[in-house]
C-alpha cells in the first residue's frame, strides 16, 4: 500500500507540474517571439531555472514560500519548482517551434486576409507543434524521472517511500530494482510516441 500510495502521489506531481508548467511555457515561448521587451526581461528567468539544478531549486522553492508565509503542503512545492523548470524549457522549445515556421507561411496567411491570431493558431501553432513535439516528449520525460527528488521538500513520492522502505526492510536492491522498473513503465511508453 506505502508503495503504492507513492505511485499515486509521483503520477500526480508529475501531471500536475506538466500541465501547469506546459500552458506556462506555451505562453512565454509566444511573448518570447511577439517582443524583444519580453525577450529581454524573461532571459535571466529561463536562463538561471535551466541552469541551476532541480534539487536546489525544490530547497529554493520550499525556502522562499516558507519564507513569505504560505505554508503550504509538500506538493505545492514541488509542483511550484517543477513547474517553473517545465515552463522554462517549454518556452524555449515552443519559440524554436515557431521561429522554425518559415515565414512565407505566415506571409500567405496574412494574404488571405487572415489576422495575427488567425495565423498564430491555424497556421503558426500547427507547424510548430510537429516541430516542438519530440523535445518537448523529452522535457516531458526529464520532469517524470526529476519528480523523485520532491523527496527533499518532504514529499512522499515513489521514490522516497522506497527509501523509507529501505530502511525498515534493508532490501536496497530489491527495491531500487523496483523503482528502476517503475520509472521504466511510466516513462518507456511516453519516449515511444
């Protein structure tokens, strides 16, 4: 049941922080191509949360709300610090997305008497997707496999329950050997599509 209960809870961390991080990333990654203003200011952001590793940022994250106030549960900190990263990275490979586009297509868009948005969504949006696809599977995967370090924020997910688990039991290797195989479920089929 401990066991899976940190199934449970690491599924959850990771949809949570994909979701929310993804939408982010969609939108800055657009505002990063629209203007060089937001290009600018939004730079320092995604370079440090790509730069810096997931484990300090999770101690940040959990420091930095602690600090103002919220006390707020274990995983809302690491859905914070994940999603931060997701978006990041997301941004990135969304402006690749659609800087990819060539501009003739958006050229021809405007020709048939199409709008800004128009062209962003039936035009810009769909080439970029197919481009974006793949690496952001990748980002998507990385955030799955970081996810096990919400432990140090005190969240209880697969990973940590199998520490815990380890240090009642001392079955290391028969445990690691069933997170391994855990991660390989979930994430194998992701890096498929």
């Amino acid at each position: 049941y401990f066991l899976a209960q940190g199934v449970l809870n690491t599924i959850r961390l990771a949809v949570a922080a994909t979701i929310v991080g993804t939408l982010a990333g969609i939108v800055l990654g657009w505002l990063r191509t629209v203007s060089v203003t937001v290009r600018f200011i939004t730079a320092p952001f995604i370079d440090i949360v790509r730069s810096v590793p997931m484990i300090i940022q999770l101690i940040l994250a959990n420091s930095f709300l602690s600090l103002l106030g919220i006390g707020a549960s274990p995983f809302l900190f690491g859905t914070v610090a994940l999603s931060l990263w997701m978006s990041a990275v997301t941004a990135e490979v969304v402006r690749a997305g659609l800087l990819s586009v060539p501009p003739q297509y958006r050229k021809s868009a405007r020709s048939l008497g199409m709008n800004g948005l128009q062209e962003l969504v039936y035009i810009s949006m769909p080439l970029a997707f197919r481009t974006a696809l793949t690496p952001w599977i990748g980002l998507v995967l990385s955030l799955i496999k970081d996810s096990a370090l919400a432990g140090v924020v005190g969240y209880v997910e697969y990973m940590r329950s199998t520490q815990i688990l380890i240090t009642r039991t001392h079955e290391t290797w028969l445990l690691l050997m069933g997170a391994g195989l855990f991660y390989f479920i979930i994430c194998y089929p992701v890096s498929r599509y």
